[in-house]
C-alpha cells in the first residue's frame, strides 16, 4: 500500500483542486473514466455544443418572420457529433496525459472503494491496487437516475450519458422527465429531425423553477412537442427500435428510443463510502459542512456527491474552497450556496437565481413581484418575441431583491447582474436607479422589470 499526501476520487472538478501550489505534495488522482467528468464528456458542454446547433436550426426556420428567405437543407448529425466529440474526446485525452506527465502526480485509472480511514482499494483483483491518502477529496459525481419500469424492462433505453453519442437522430424520441436535461435534449433532437414525446408526471415541465416559468415553459413545448403531463410511466413493452410506453392514465406512447431524463443519483454508493466513517444524506449524498470537510477527519467533498446543487459552477467554487483548505489548513474559508444562479438551455433559454414566488408564500413572505416582457422593449420588438419576459421579487421593505427568473433570449447572460446583486447585497432600487442601462439593449427588459418593483429606491440611488 502506497501512501500519497493527497488522493482525489474523481477527475472532473475535483481534478480541478491541484495547481501549481500543489507542486509539493505527492498527489494520486482516480478516475474510472475519462478525464473532465460529466462536464466535459457527457453533460453540460457536449448538450450545449449540440443546442446551439438546434438554435440554428430554430434560427433558420424563423427567418421569414424577419423577411429572410432562409431554408434549411438539412442536419449532418454526423458531422456535428463528431464535431462535438472530436474536441470533447481529445480535451479529455490531452487532460489525462497533462496529469501524468506533473512529476508529482499519480494517475491510477479503476473504480475506487473505501476500505477503512482514508483508504481505497482501485480496482478488482490481481490488478487492484490500494492506496492512502492523509487527506482524500472525494468527487465522484452522480449518474442518471433509471426508474424501476424501465430498469426492469430488459428493453434498451438511453439516458444523458448516452444519447448525445447515438449515430443517428430518432425517429421518434420519447423523454421521461421533465426537468432541464429533458428540456434541452429533447430541443435537441427536435431540431435534429425527431418527432419528440415528453413524459412527466407533474403538471407542468420544470416544475422546480418559478410557476410563471413553468406554465409559459409547458405552453410553448405543447406548440413544439406531443407533451404528456400529469402522468407516470407504468411499463415498457415490445422490441428495440419498437417501444411501447403504457402510462397510468391509460394512454400509451409508441417510440424508436427512449430516453430517461428523471434525474440524478449520487456516486457515493459506488465508493462504499460508510467504510471511511462518511455520513450521508438521505438522498445518498454525502455530507459536508461549509468547509466541505465530511464527517471523516481528512476528507473532503465536493460537487454532485455531496451539494444540493448539483451545477458545475457550483462544484467548481466548492473546488476552489477544497484547494484553499487542504492547502490552509489553519484559516481555512467557507463557500456559499446564496444566491445561486442556473440556465437551462432550451428554447427559449431559462435562468433563475434565488426564490421562486411559491417559496416566497411559502416562507409567508412581505415580498414585491413585478414581470415586465420583451416585447415591450425595442430590443424585444428586433427580435420579434411574443413569449419572453423577466421577472423579479424583492423584499417589500427593504428592496433586497429574493429570486429573478427569465424567459427568452439570452436568459443566461442577462440574469448575471441580478445574480451579482444578489452577491453583494444591492438593493432592487439602487440596481434599477444608479448604473445606466444600455439602449436598446436586452437587458432593458431586466431594468423595466426592477424599475417597476413597489419598494424604497434604495440608499444612493439617483
């Protein structure tokens, strides 16, 4: 058994701990697969490579309405899979290589499992090897979630790790689920030639996000999408490329591929994590304390194993905070989880930060809400949008600014300076009174939407 200074489970942002500060440690990185974790091979930037190709082709089909005589010729799936992947798999590559060429740092490639005090087994038999690490970072991630119907179906099914590498568009694509993996795939392949069916068993698409989101959301999918709400899956029937999908309100759904897109689960039971003494959540995920130290002395976590946000943004800061720990063991500094922002890329793009109005009741709140549209800016009016709109809540008394949530064009840029107000505790008037905001510009929508809030107009507001 080897002995390492430091051992990081998990080479997606968990690879991202080790700098150059760590050029004294002798440092083992696992990984089962390949570098870059969900991220890079099999999450937010192939889906985000792929949707803007859809939004091309969504851009395409719109044209006339701007006096363009536009027609789309088609899409080369080929050519735009292997232009995703082709990066996608040599970034991965040529992380890994970068790794074992650092005269400090081990790579040990194998699933690894504890097997007491910061110790791990990597591997399986006469090839497993065991390490320890006097202090071990545990960033293993999560995996789709596959509901019993369908695990239990002996039938094939795709999920998020998956699809984006089929060799072809299906005919047909069922989704299960419909949250924001489901909407931006299923846009996806929407504009990749398939017919889509969205499965979910809420009464509207997205239903974590705002209520005003969610019912615009599920309005605009129904025009795009045959969309099943209000309904589970019960079973899966017949033969590859031939699935018939049985649901609880009796109505059944025929399809060539299906994909399960009801969320995720975390690693941690993957990596027998309670032989380390590492308490979990109920939900699996491992707990933290806001230094992200775990319940075991000498271990950290990090990312989808272990925060309610599973966001890259999110495991990215929470590695920031790893690094400065491990490296600063006695002013160690803790991360926030306030404020926190998400996209969802779909058509239209979404983004939200803080509470939804429904938190805000629920929390019997004192709060301001105010909506203002696209459409009524001159920025709006150059993009024709009908459907597009920000909205805003902020404590009625003080102006301090509680959730934001967009719907439209550019969502996920334009709900950065919310997200920075939120940060450093500028009110809704000061934000919507002191800075200029540009015109005509998108960001108009967001400074009606504050302009309009009913509370005070903040201290140096102008």
């Amino acid at each position: 058994m080897r002995t390492h200074d430091l051992v990081i489970v998990g080479a997606g942002s968990g690879n991202a701990v080790v700098d150059d500060r760590f050029s004294h440690l002798d440092v083992a990185v696992v990984e089962e697969g390949p570098f870059g974790g969900t991220c890079l091979n099999r999450g937010c930037i192939p889906s985000k490579m792929l949707v803007h190709v859809a939004d091309l082709v969504d851009g395409i089909r719109a044209a006339d309405r701007f006096g363009v005589r536009a027609r789309l010729g088609g899409v080369d799936w080929s050519a735009v899979r292997e232009r995703v992947f082709g990066r996608l798999d040599r970034q991965a590559a040529e992380g890994e290589q970068g790794r074992r060429d650092a005269p400090n740092i081990e790579v040990i490639k194998g699933r690894a499992r504890f097997t007491g005090d910061r110790t791990l087994t990597i591997g399986s038999g006469a090839d497993a090897v065991t390490v320890r690490g006097e202090q071990v970072v545990v960033a293993v991630g999560s995996r789709p979630a596959v509901p019993p119907p369908v695990r239990d179906c002996g039938l094939p099914y795709e999920t998020s790790d998956t699809v984006m590498r089929l060799d072809r568009p299906p005919r047909h694509l069922a989704v299960l689920g419909g949250g924001y993996v489901a909407a931006e795939l299923a846009h996806v392949f929407h504009a990749a030639g398939s017919r889509i069916t969205v499965i979910e068993q809420e009464d509207t698409l997205l239903s974590a996000q705002d209520e005003a989101i969610a019912t615009a959301y599920t309005e605009i999918a129904s025009d795009r999408y045959d969309v099943r709400t209000g309904t589970a899956l019960t079973r899966v029937e017949g033969e590859p490329g031939r699935l018939r999908l049985v649901l609880d309100d009796g109505t059944t759904v025929e399809a060539d591929t299906l994909l399960v897109a009801v969320g995720r689960t975390p690693n941690s039971d993957r990596i027998d994590a309670g032989k380390a003494g590492i308490d979990l959540h109920d939900d699996g995920r491992i707990v933290v304390d806001a230094f992200q130290r775990s319940s075991a002395p000498g271990v950290f976590a990090l990312g989808d194993v272990s925060t309610p946000f599973p966001l890259k943004h999110v495991a990215n800061r929470e590695a920031q905070v790893v690094a400065h720990n491990l490296l600063h063991p006695d002013d160690q500094i803790r991360r926030s989880h306030e404020a926190v922002p998400a996209g969802v890329f779909t058509h239209p793009q979404i983004a939200q930060v803080g509470r939804t109005e429904q938190q805000c009741r629920e929390e019997d709140l004192d709060y301001a809400v105010s909506v203002r549209r696209f459409s009524d800016t001159a920025y709006g009016w150059a993009l024709e949008d009908g459907a597009g709109f920000c909205k805003v809540l902020a404590d009625r008394r003080t102006g301090q600014l509680l959730g934001a949530h967009v719907l439209g064009p550019q969502a996920a840029s334009l709900i950065q300076p919310l997200v920075i107000a939120m940060g450093f505790g500028i009110d809704a008037g000061a934000l919507a009174r002191t800075p200029l905001w540009i015109h005509p510009a998108p960001t108009e929508v967001v400074s009606n939407a504050l302009l309009d809030l009913d509370v005070p107009r903040g201290p140096g507001s102008r």
